[in-house]
C-alpha cells in the first residue's frame, strides 16, 4: 500500500501537473474547448492526436511500471529507483517517460485544435 502512495504523490506533483494541470489553465485561458473539427484536416489531425494521446499514455505506463518493479522506485527525484533500469523501453529509449509525457501533450495539442498547447 505504501508504494502506491508513493508512486501516486509522485504522479500528482510531475506529470500530473504537466499534463493535466497546465492544459487545463492554458485551454480556459485561450477560451479552448474540445469540439469536433470543422473539416476533414482537423478531424484526422484530432485521430491522430488521440492516437498519440494514448500512445504516449501507454509509454508512461509502461515505464512507470519498470520503475518499480525492475528499479524498485518512482519516477521522483526524491525517490527515485535503486537500481538502474535498462530494460523495456528503457533499451531504446534514454528517457521514455518524458517521450510519453511529449507524445500526451502533442496528442491534447492536435485533439484539442490548439495552436497555444503546441507552444
């Protein structure tokens, strides 16, 4: 139980903030909400950007996930994995979780048709 609190505080204070949190702010300050595309560009640009979401969200998982079980800790700096983890994504990857993170918020730039989100 304890460790998913720690994994859970963890998500709250980094991703979840960069994710979701600033999205959120920079959506109401734009006066951005989620529509459906006015043609067919932006329609495909919003699957592809679902598609990017969920891509990016699954690459999180599944480095969150190597963290703590081949590492034995969370993606915090204050608590981070005892041991080092080059396995799954991380034998290709340098930073998979940060590739995750960029590949969700290019994903809410092109769902949500949001030049501000792509900045």
């Amino acid at each position: 139980m304890l460790r998913l609190i720690r994994h859970l505080f963890a998500i709250a204070v980094l991703p979840f903030s960069v994710t979701v949190l600033i999205p959120v702010w920079l959506a109401r300050r734009n006066d951005t909400s989620l529509t459906a595309g006015s043609d067919a560009l932006e329609i495909a640009g919003q699957a592809a950007g679902a598609v990017l979401l969920g891509l990016g969200l699954l690459l999180f998982g599944a480095t969150l996930r190597k963290f703590d079980r081949d590492g034995q800790g969370t993606l915090a700096p204050w608590d981070p994995p005892r041991r080092l983890v080059a396995r799954g994504p991380y034998a290709y990857v340098r930073n998979p979780m940060i590739s995750g993170v960029l590949l969700v918020l290019l994903g809410e730039a092109l769902v949500l048709v949001s030049r501000p989100h792509l900045k």
